[in-house]
C-alpha cells in the first residue's frame, strides 16, 4: 500500500528524495529498481517542464525545491562539423550531426548516446531534414525516431519522405512518402518547399507528430502547410493551415494541442495571440474553427519596441507553455492559466528546445545524485 501511495506523488524532482528522508524503509521502497521501473511510466502523460536546452547548454526553470542544478544535463560536442538539436521528448534528445551523417539519441540523465547513420536520401545539405524521437507509452528501454526530408525532381521538392528508426530492431524501416500541396511543388515558384529544421521542432499531439513546412525563401519564410505522421497508421499528410493566417511569417506559428485535444495552433500578431482548432463536421470535413484570442502586451509589460518584435521561440508539448522572447526577454506562458514567467534575458538568435520529463535526484531513478546534495543546490 505504501508503495502504491508513493508512486502517486506528483513528478516533481523533489517529490521523492523528500519522502525518502522520512524514513528508512521509505528509502527503501523509492530506491527499489523495481519502483523506478514503474514510476516514470506511471506519470509519462505529466511530466514536469524542467527547463530548456538552448544549444548544448541546460537551463532550468523550475523553482526551489525542484530547481534542477543549472547545466546539470550540459554536454559538449565532440568531433567536427554542424550539430543541430531536433528537439526531446520522454527524456531523450535527438541531434542531428550533419557533417558525420549521424543523428545522435542522447540520454541527459546519464550522458549516453546512440548513434544512428542517417539512411539514403537524408543527407541535410540538398535535402534539408528534421526529426523526432519518442517512447511508447510505458517502455523506458527503447526508442524510436522519424526522419522526414523532402525529395527532388528536376530541382523542385515535389513530395515529403520518411523513415522510421527503432531501437529494439535496430534497422531504418521503409520509406513513406506524400506529395507537396500543388502551391509548394509548383515548377512556378522559385521556393519550393523544404523542412526548415532550425524552426520546426515537431510536436506531438494525440497519436501524430507535426512539423511546419515553410518556403525558405530568405525573403519570406511564410508557412506552407503542416507535416503530419500518425504513429499509429505510420502514414503522412500535409495540412493546410486555416487562409486568414496563412500568409506570414513562420516565427509567428506553433502547432500545439488545442482546448479540449486534437489539433491547434498558437498564431502570434505583434501583441496578440490567436488560438485555432481544426474540427470535424458531421459529414466528416475537416476546418479550422478560431478559438479565443489572447491580448500579451500588458500580462508580459512589453514595450512598444518589444511588441513588434515578439516572436515564438519554443513549445513544451506536455505542459502546453510556449515560449516567447523579444530582443531583451524571454517568457513562458502557459496557455490554459495564461500564467507566464519570465526566465532570463534573450538571445534573439536562438532557439529553445524545451526538456520535459520526470527526473528524481537522489533516489538512483535517470541517473539522480545524492539528495543531500540536490536540496543544498536548490
């Protein structure tokens, strides 16, 4: 019974190292392996947001007593050539080594990394790529990743291609493919359609991963569509985005879930924020319907000059906080509550991968230290 009782304590880092001072069979019972194997799972559809990577470099932004240790899950690239983030999710974070054609699958609790070659046809320079990985729900000994690329004829991307990676097999499945919309694929425009892996992170909504597709015309960077790989079907689709919005920039989107599940998006307007959700209608048609619209300038403070130049530079999936930064600031928002805090000063360059997972410091579960230890550096 006490075991049961203590796999129900809320995820936070603290939770358990607190309850394992109580006493010593309390110790016990949270340092069992056994418990360990079971608690993650247990909470996988509520993982704390413990802070963000922006690079390599970990900050948190939990408060005492769950703040994790600043660089706590930092690491150091080793060898040459561009690393590029794709983004966690179940506690692992997937990096896209483009020069070695490799994409490592770190664990940030303990520091290991797989790495997988990337398959034919995904090599990041004339085909620009991106990638999730992720866990089913309860296994926490393997893995799986999707790549997603565009393919070329006669110079122009005229269809989005996949594969899927699994741990367990260890061997690239198939390749799945779907066309581009005719506006994308078209031989009349200059800019065709490619995945810009340094914006679009994917995004996990119900059973399918989202990307953004978006021109890369340096002039433009408007958003053409919405990739779509439904983990259950393992099939692709490209979505249209609702017409009202669809002519802007990419930095002003977020594919998110939206009130009341299924698929939304976060439409940032200078100082204002539109939330849109896709419905289906009796006869089976799918829409965009537009939900409420959410006034930032005075929640946020911002300035007159930081109005205009408010963008998205991040999205935490489980907790459903986007983040927003300007020039000078950097906020998190939560889009239920609308409750939002400011984490630090800005790099405008930079993009923020959120880290979502439960870690428990000091109780050996993802590789924790000492208790002691956490609540003296928290």
């Amino acid at each position: 019974m006490l075991s049961e009782i203590l796999l129900r304590l809320p995820p936070d880092p603290s939770s358990l190292p607190r309850a394992s001072l109580v006493a010593n069979r309390w110790l016990g019972l949270v340092s069992d392996p056994g418990f360990s194997r079971r608690f993650r799972p247990h909470h996988h559809r509520n993982p704390p947001l413990l802070g963000f990577f922006e690079s390599s470099h970990f900050e948190p932004t939990m408060d005492s007593p769950n703040r994790v240790p600043e660089g706590r899950f930092s690491y150091e690239h080793t060898g040459n050539g561009c690393f590029i983030p794709f983004g966690c999710r179940h506690g692992l974070q997937l990096i896209f080594h483009q020069s070695g054609k490799q994409l490592h699958v770190r664990d940030p609790f303990n520091g290991d990394k797989r790495r997988l070659p990337v398959p034919p046809g995904f090599d990041g320079w004339e085909t620009p790529i991106s990638g999730a990985v992720f866990r089913a729900a309860g296994d926490i000994q393997h893995f799986q990743v999707v790549l997603v690329g565009t393919e070329r004829n006669n110079q122009h991307h005229t269809r989005v291609i996949a594969r899927v990676y699994s741990s367990e097999t260890g061997i690239w499945g198939n390749l799945m493919s779907t066309p581009l919309p005719p506006k994308a694929s078209s031989s009349m425009d200059q800019h065709p359609t490619k995945i810009r892996m340094w914006f679009t992170i994917s995004v996990l909504v119900g059973h399918s991963l989202y990307w953004l597709l978006t021109n890369i015309s340096a002039a433009t960077n408007m958003l053409d569509g919405i990739l779509e790989f439904d983990l259950e079907r393992q099939t692709l689709a490209v979505i249209p985005v609702p017409v009202d919005i669809a002519n802007n920039c990419l930095s002003q989107f977020q594919v998110m879930q939206a009130e009341g599940g299924g698929l939304g998006i976060f439409f940032l307007s200078k100082f204002s924020a539109q939330l849109w959700k896709m419905e289906t209608d009796s006869d089976g048609v799918a829409s965009w319907v537009l939900g409420r619209t959410v006034e930032l300038d005075k929640p946020l403070s911002l300035n007159p000059e930081e109005e205009e130049s408010l963008i998205i530079g991040g999205f935490a999936e489980y907790n459903n906080v986007v983040f927003l930064r300007t020039p000078t600031n950097f906020f998190m928002v939560q889009l239920e509550s609308l409750q939002f805090k400011k984490v630090s000063k800005s790099n405008s360059l930079t993009r923020y991968d959120p880290f979502e997972s439960v870690y428990v410091a000091g109780t050996g579960i993802d590789g924790g230290h000492d208790g002691a230890e956490f609540f003296r550096n928290t």
